[in-house]
C-alpha cells in the first residue's frame, strides 16, 4: 500500500524551503508519493489524512518556532496521531541557548499528539545548501522504515 507523506513547513526566509524541496526529493527516492504544503496555508487537522508527516520549521529568538507554525502547533494541541509516524527538520542558529528549539517543540508536540519519532530531528546551524544532500538520505530513510 502505498504511503500518504505530507511535509509540511513554515518559512521565513527561505531555508525551511528549500529544505522541505530536499525532504521531498528523499520520499520520492523511497518511492513514495508527497504532498508538500506551506503551513500558513493548511489545518492542523489536515494531519490526520496522512501515515508519515514531516514537519520543518526555522527557529527564532530563544527557540521559537517559526510565526506561521505557531497558532499551527496550538491548533494540533487536540489531534489524535496514535499510529501515525513523524519526524522533524529545521534551520537554527548555535550562537543561541536553544539551539534548533523550534524542531525539538515539534517533536514534544508529535508526541504529546500520539505520534511516533521515526528519525531524529535533522537540524542545521547556518547555512542549509551543503546539508540538502544529507537531509535527502535522512527522508529516504525515514521513509524507508515507515513500514509498509
């Protein structure tokens, strides 16, 4: 059967961006199909249609979650994703205290929602082209092991 995989990402200068494109790229390598979507424009419980989502998400300030995924993670604070796997992404800064926070609070709120991790959280200090190839390998992977 195939897999439904939604990656979803907020973006403010267009890293996350480019690193969603990259995530994508790494489902279809595992031969899987996507849906790619910018989270100012979806609903959290668009969430549930799906067996593997992939949230990426920049961090600001003292690991704060990009402005459009934060009503966003609020909104999901009711969904049920027991059964449904998950992993997170996102660019930061390690100049500051909470590194990548924006990507460690969207695995809290995954889980706290029922999900699985099936990856580690991928983060990135500064620039993002020479970690995309990476980041492929890591949604390959991720994918791969979404079970069947």
């Amino acid at each position: 059967m195939m897999k439904r995989v939604i990656v979803v990402y907020g973006s403010s200068t267009g890293n996350t961006e480019r690193m969603a494109k990259a995530v994508a790229k790494g489902v279809y390598a595992a031969g899987a199909q996507c849906r790619v979507a910018n989270v100012a424009g979806i609903v959290p419980e668009e969430l549930v249609g799906y067996d593997l989502l992939l949230l990426g998400s920049s961090t600001w300030g003292d690991g704060d979650l990009q402005d459009d995924f934060v009503s966003f993670a609020g909104g999901m604070e009711s969904l049920c994703l027991g059964g449904k796997r998950a992993a997170v992404f996102g660019p930061g800064d390690s100049s500051w205290p909470r590194f990548c926070g924006a990507v460690d609070s969207l695995e809290q709120r995954l889980k706290a929602c029922g999900a699985v991790l099936v990856a580690e959280g991928f983060k990135v200090d500064g620039e993002v082209e020479p970690c995309l190839a990476e980041l492929e390998s890591w949604a390959r992977k991720a994918t791969a092991e979404d079970g069947e």
